[in-house]
C-alpha cells in the first residue's frame, strides 16, 4: 500500500485510478483478477497488467498474491463473510472450496521444505516432553495430532484454555522440551504469547503455520509451511491437517512394534467396553 502512495505521482490516469480503487477496496481487490479489476474502474486488462509492472512486479499475480499476503491476517470475519458472499454462492460452493483446498495442497507440496519436516520429526523423539498448543479454530488440528502422538509417545501434552492458564500448563517448560504452535490466520495472540515463552525457557520449537512472514515462524526453530488460503470466512485447514498427517505418520513409523502392540492391546479394549459398533450390532439393529 505505501509502494502504490510511494509511486501515484508517476502513474497514468487510468493507473491512477486503479491505484486509488485498490487503496479504498483493498479487500476486493486482492481477489479480483485484471480483467474483473479493470472493469471495476473503466479501464482495460493490459491498463492493470502495465500498472502491476510499474509499481516493480512481474505481472499482475504478483501483485495479487503481495495484496492478499498484507490483508489475510487484517481481514475481519465480516469482511471474509463479504467476500465469500461475493466469489462464491450457494450453487458454487461445493465446487469453489473443494478447489480451494485442492489449491492450498498443491502448494503447500511445492512449498515444504523436507530436510526441515526431518527435523522436526527428529525434535519430537529427542525432547523429553512435548507440549502442543493451538487456540481457537486451530484448537481441532492440535488436538488430532495430540490425540495420535499421545498413542505413539508417553511425553505428549496439548495445552488447551480451559480451567488453568496455558502459562500454568507449561510452568515446567525446560530447554529439554519441545513445543509444537499451530496458528493461522487470523494468528491467536496467545499462541504467539506462548511460543515467546518458549524460547525464554530454551525450548525447542516448532511452528505449523502459513507462511515464513507468520509471527508464529519469527519465534520457531523450524517451521511447516501449510498454505491455508481461505475461500470464504471459514479457515481452510486441509493443508495444515495434511501436514500433520505426515507428522504422525512419520513418528508411527519410527515406532512400529511399540504401535502394534498399543493398538492390539487397545482393541481389547475397545471391545470389551463397545468402544465401537460392530458389524453384529448393525446386523442387529436391522
């Protein structure tokens, strides 16, 4: 936004206007392709593709993606509900998020760093104890991958707001623990609180989020990228939950015989005490 104050003086008149659209429609405009853009001002799609070079990009996409980068973590809930109001209805909405997601996979694969995700699965089996925090809608992927380590490991905590304070959780937080943050925007303050706290104590950390520019990745040892690009005022966490799919596989597989034998003595379990339905229990409610 202070690139387009910085160079307006220098622009077209219909460059002008362009720049004046996106400083007032910020918002919109990062979602809008050239043509749709050009047409919100009354001029041409190259008028757009000219503007994007003249303020130093590439092209158009560049420009777009440095826009939605500034405002994703600005967005408000009613202005992500105004947005998807716009880009996707109720007739599209399947087909939209679905593509989304596919999108945010996609890149998410092209954007991972794999000697990084070795080293996180190294930390998880080199700390003494693991303390997973993620607040608000990042609270589901922290407790899945809690729930899944905790079957695998003995040292698993996952620090949630409840009764006690997140700092009265990790009281005993030391330089032998590692502390895995999930968040993505719009980004917890408080998880960002407790990854600070982390590294005060000399903890090892890990973020799970979307992006290196992330406040979460500023306090980390290793960061995972997860594209989470939204399609609407809801968080896209298909990506991040694939990530920590990964994670718990790459851990299950490093303790192969201590997970069958779990799962072997959980299955007792769960039969004795119907933790699940059976096939006889379906047969007879028919």
């Amino acid at each position: 936004m202070r690139l387009i104050q910085i160079k307006f003086s220098r622009l077209s008149k219909g460059q002008k206007l362009i720049a004046e659209y996106i400083l007032n429609n910020y918002d919109k405009a990062a979602f809008m392709t050239a043509a749709k853009l050009g047409a919100s001002v009354g001029v041409s799609e190259s008028t757009v593709v000219r503007f994007a070079i003249e303020l130093g990009f590439n092209g158009y996409p560049t420009l777009q993606k440095a826009l939605q980068e500034l405002i994703k973590n600005k967005l408000t809930t009613v202005q992500r509900l105004e947005l998807s109001n716009e880009y996707i209805s109720e007739e599209n909405a399947l087909k939209g998020v679905l593509k989304a997601d596919i999108d945010n996979i996609r890149a998410t694969l092209e954007k991972i760093n794999h000697k990084t995700f070795e080293d996180v699965v190294n930390s998880i089996f080199k700390a003494k104890k693991i303390y997973i925090i993620g607040l608000r809608s990042s609270s589901a992927l922290s407790e899945f991958l809690g729930f899944y380590l905790n079957i695998i490991l003995d040292n698993v905590r996952v620090v949630s707001s409840g009764m006690s304070d997140v700092f009265e959780q990790m009281i005993n937080l030391n330089e032998d623990d590692l502390v895995i943050g999930i968040g993505f925007p719009r980004y917890a303050m408080k998880t960002i609180n407790i990854l600070s706290f982390a590294k005060s104590r000399n903890a090892k950390v890990v973020a799970i989020t979307d992006s290196l520019l992330s406040p979460l990745a500023s306090k980390a040892d290793y960061t995972l990228i997860a594209q989470s690009n939204m399609a609407s005022f809801v968080d896209s966490l298909v990506a991040p939950l694939s990530i920590i799919n990964a994670l718990i596989v790459a851990v299950g597989m490093h303790e192969k015989d201590k997970i069958s034998d779990t799962f072997n003595t959980l299955e007792g379990i769960w039969k004795k005490y119907q933790v699940y339905s059976s096939e006889k229990d379906l047969y007879e409610e028919r």
